[in-house]
C-alpha cells in the first residue's frame, strides 16, 4: 500500500458556470487558483450527463450518455498529474426525475445547469498517474 500526507491549509468555494462543462470547469478552478493537488465535492444538476463504467476485465470504458436533467447527488474527485498537466479524476452520482440513480467515471460532455464547487487544496508531494499493468489505468505513483 503507498500513502502521501499533505497539509491542508486552502480551502475554497466556487460557483461553476451555467452551460459549462462540469470536468473542464473544475480543471479550470484548479488552474486558476494554482492548486496542483486537490480534493473536491460538488452539487447542483446538470442538463445532461457523460459517465462511463470501467470493465475490469475487458479494460475497457464504456460511455454512457444520460440525456435528461439530472440532479447532482454527489461527485467527489481529485486533482493530480497525469502527462505533464492536472488532471482530474471524478465519479458521480446522478438523481433521476423518476428517482433513480446513474452514475459512473465523470466525463468531459456533462453540460451544467447550476453547480457549487468545494475545493480543497493539497500542499506537499506531487502526485503523477501512470499506467498500472494489472489494473490497465492510470494510477498515483511516486
């Protein structure tokens, strides 16, 4: 088992814009405050929604599009580096006008109606994803 500890001294709010994309728009608030590490929660809803579900045998993503207004139960993620830039890893839980639930992997293409950002940032060291053999993701390594 690997273990990293960091310092948590920065935590933030953001309000994510209407019509944006909900991965890209976190990246974005990450960017823009200069946070490399991080962890966050968001709600709201979204107008439609882009997941996918990893077939661990297969290796393989399959996408899922819910193209319906959804409400944001969860999603919780974090912020670390992949190939040389921050990248965002995230899952998210959908609520249904019908209440059921999707979800899955967060994917670029989900299109936000109104969506609240908590951000914390992570101060220490700098985390890189990088392909797992037995698993077929990327995962942290130091």
């Amino acid at each position: 088992m690997n273990q990293w500890f960091y310092k948590t001294d920065k935590t933030f709010l953001a309000r994510l814009p209407h019509d944006g994309d909900l991965l890209l728009s976190i990246k974005d608030v990450f960017k823009e405050n200069a946070v490399q590490m991080g962890f966050f929660v968001a709600i709201g809803a979204v107008k439609t929604a882009h997941v996918a579900f990893y077939d661990q045998g297969a290796k393989t993503y399959t996408d899922l599009i819910i193209d319906e207004p959804a409400e944001i139960l969860s999603c919780t993620g974090n912020v670390s580096w992949v190939d040389g830039d921050i990248s965002i890893h995230a899952h998210i839980t959908l609520g249904l006008k019908d209440g059921t639930a999707k979800g899955g992997h967060l994917l670029e293409g989900t299109v936000i109606f109104a969506s609240e950002l908590f951000g914390i940032a992570l101060d220490g060291q700098r985390l890189e994803r990088r392909f797992d053999d037995v698993t077929g993701l990327k995962l942290w390594s130091s």
